[in-house]
C-alpha cells in the first residue's frame, strides 16, 4: 500500500511540474473576458494584469471586458461566443449554479485539478466554496478570487445623526418608521437601481422574511413559492419599494450608491464591491464617508458569492491561461486584488489581518465570513440556474410595475418548475 501511495504521489507531483513548466513558457496573447469595466473591480483587474506581465512578460494580455453590472451584458456576449465555438482563453463567472447549470453540465469546461495540487490550494480553500464549483466526480472547473457579500446594508452615519433614524433593525421598523422619518425631511429612504439591483434587493428581503432554513429552501424545492411565507416576501418586498426612489430603473448601481454618499438617500442596499466604489472611485473613508451593517433582518447571516475564473474547452491559448489561473489563485494574488475590490480573498493564506492593506470594512467582513451562518446568493449565480435567474429578471420587472404578490409569487413557482428547481 505504501508503495502504491508513493507512485501516485509521484505522478501527481510530476502532473504539478509540467503544469507549472507550461506556465512559465507561456507566451502569445491571453483574452480575459469579464464584465470589470470601472471603479474598484476595475482597478483590481489591472493590478492583478501589471503583476502577471511582470511574473509572464511573454503573453500579452487582451482585456475583453463587457460593461454592465453584475455581468448582465457580458454573459449575453459569452453565452454567443461559446455556443459559436469561439470561446475566449479565460473567463469570469460566478461560483455555483451560474457555473455549474450552464458551462459544467454542457461539458464546456476543463477541469483544473493539476493546478490545484501543485499549489496545495485544496487545504487553502474553503471546503464550501470548493463544494461549490467541484462536480460528483470531484472534478474543479475554476479558482476563485474573492468572497463578495451580498446583504450588506450602506449609509453615511453622520447623515443619519442629522437626519434623526438608526439602522433599523428589521424592514418593519424601516417600513414603520424610518421611512415615514426621512419622507417627512425630503430624504429618499432607500435608492435603488436598475432590475438586477432590485433582483439583489429582493434576496436580502427574502432572507430577512423567511429566514436562513426557509430561503434556502427556496432553491431546494423544500420551500413552496406559494406558501404565505413566500408570498409575504412580495408583500415586505412592495412596502420596501414604496420608500425607494421613482427613477429606479434609470441608475446604474454606482449611481444608486452615490446617492448615498452624496447625502441624497439614506440606504443602499448592495454587495461590498459598494466598498471599492467607496474606497477607489469616491475616496471615502470607512466608518466615516460611508458605513455598514447586515441588510435589515439578516444579522449573523452572510450571504455570498464568489467571482472565478476557468479555462473553457477549446481555449487559444492554454498556457497562458493555465499561468493566470495558477497566479489567481495565490494569496499574493488577492492581497492585490481584493482591497480594491471591496471583497474577501478566497485564499486563507491571503494577508486578511493585515490592517493597513484590509481596512476596517474587510475586519468587519472577514469576522462575519467565519462566524455568521452562510447562504448563498440567488442574483449572482450561487444557488440557481441561469434559466432561472433570467426568468426570475422578467418577474421582477413585472413586480416592479404592479406590485402583485399573488401572481409573482405564482409565477415564480411556475418557473422554479420549468427550470429544475422543484423536483
């Protein structure tokens, strides 16, 4: 057996050396298609670009990064690209179902355990997220870079000092009082943006509604979309929209998020890449420019997601993404690219209590990443399918305009059934 055992170390140490040899004599062009078009994602992608050309000199990086918020336009321009047979070298896409449902079961994926070993990520990683982007066969199909957060509640303490409110507790002590409070003083209570914005609001309110075991039961079929409970998940969800701005669907969720930080509103809810916004684009200062709590309802749950990278089948240039892959994934990797992003590194050897380079937000962050229950987020691809999540996008936009529960909730039910989710 010891012999055994030695032999297939061997081979998968030898596996790890000509992965590693490839990587250095990468060369030749490397596209990275992601939808980091601005702010703090985007100067986390050019960090993480100046440091692989410096550590690979040879490839030259092509940027085929496609604008639009949480990657509604760039996934229409993949999903043409990788049915047409002409898949970019490497590409961004969210941990989960939103890799999983799609690029996984189409067998559109190379696996990445070679690169995996080598490294000795498998004891780096959390074994959740791993689980996360593993199929039955135990195969990994990308390298996560981050840990986002998405129900994270952002304002600016010393606005709400002047304007009389605290952070509600729940929505019904915002729906009761906090909004009627700021309405009387011409404050918007809550911005919000465009649909999938209100898709990323919706989730927290679930949550909030329904509770850690009930919202997870959504996307197990263990939770009946047409339940009370899930009604009122609508009900909560239009008393919440009645205290949001008219203009909703006309901002981006920068422009949301500024509000904020302008004193025109005094909520946003949004993913901690808010943080990078804050932090890069505005140059706020943590706990002073902008502050933050879990969305109303939530506290001691974290809602995740994570952004990877992965090497579709037919890639032009294997090399060089196996060389970006293999340098994502490393602590030296996310200790540049996360403390712009706003986000959590993946990476447990990352520098995370280092407080000069992860300020107090990420302290904050990081605590509740490792003590709070974790659920994952349905808006950006955690835990359903993307049929299901374009879907869930008209529903919402019908909601948005009638406010009725009854047929939301019917309606998603029908849904959840089309796209596998109740069995």
């Amino acid at each position: 057996m010891k012999k055994v055992l030695s032999f297939v170390l061997a081979l998968t140490l030898i596996a790890g050396m000509f992965g590693v040899v490839a990587a250095q004599d990468a060369s030749g062009e490397l596209e990275i298609f992601s939808w980091w078009t601005g702010g703090g994602e985007e100067a986390g992608l050019n960090a993480l670009i100046a440091r692989f050309s410096e550590l690979y000199p040879n490839v030259t990086i092509v940027n085929s990064a496609v604008a639009g918020g949480s990657g509604v336009n760039a996934r229409a321009v993949l999903t043409t690209r990788m049915l047409g047979g002409d898949p970019p070298d490497t590409f961004q896409v969210h941990a989960g179902e939103e890799l999983n449902a799609l690029w996984v079961n189409a067998g559109l994926m190379e696996p990445l355990n070679n690169i995996y070993e080598a490294n000795g990520w498998l004891e780096q990683f959390p074994q959740g997220l791993l689980d996360l982007i593993t199929d039955e066969e135990g195969n990994i199909y990308v390298v996560p870079v981050n840990i986002h957060r998405s129900n994270v509640l952002w304002y600016v303490p010393s606005k709400l000092e002047e304007w009389g409110v605290t952070v509600p507790a729940d929505w019904n002590e915002f729906v009761t009082t906090t909004c009627p409070t700021l309405q009387a003083a011409g404050v918007t209570p809550l911005t919000v943006g465009e649909n999938w914005t209100q898709a990323h609001l919706w989730e927290s309110v679930a949550l909030a509604v329904l509770g850690e075991e009930a919202y997870n039961g959504l996307w197990t079929g263990a939770t009946s979309w047409t339940s009370p409970e899930a009604v009122a998940v609508w009900d909560t969800f239009a008393q919440v929209l009645a205290c949001a701005n008219d203009d909703m669907n006309a901002l981006s969720w920068q422009d949301a998020s500024k509000r904020v930080a302008d004193g025109e509103a005094a909520f946003n809810i949004m993913g901690d890449w808010a943080a990078g916004y804050f932090l890069v684009d505005l140059a706020l200062t943590p706990g002073e420019g902008f502050g933050w709590a879990a969305s109303p309802g939530t506290d001691g749950v974290f809602m995740m997601l994570s952004d990877t990278f992965g090497q579709p089948k037919g890639a032009p240039n294997a090399a060089a993404v196996q060389a970006w892959l293999g340098f994502l994934g490393t602590g030296e990797a996310q200790d540049l690219f996360n403390p712009v992003k706003g986000s959590l590194p993946a990476n447990t050897t990352a520098d995370i209590t280092n407080g000069e380079l992860y300020n107090a937000y990420f302290q904050s962050a990081y605590e509740d990443w490792t003590t709070n229950a974790i659920v994952g987020s349905q808006a950006h691809g955690a835990v359903a399918p993307p049929a299901f999540s374009n879907g869930f996008a008209s529903i919402i936009a019908s909601f948005q305009a009638d406010r009725d529960s009854a047929t939301a909730s019917a309606n998603t039910a029908v849904l959840a059934l089309q796209t596998g989710m109740m069995q």
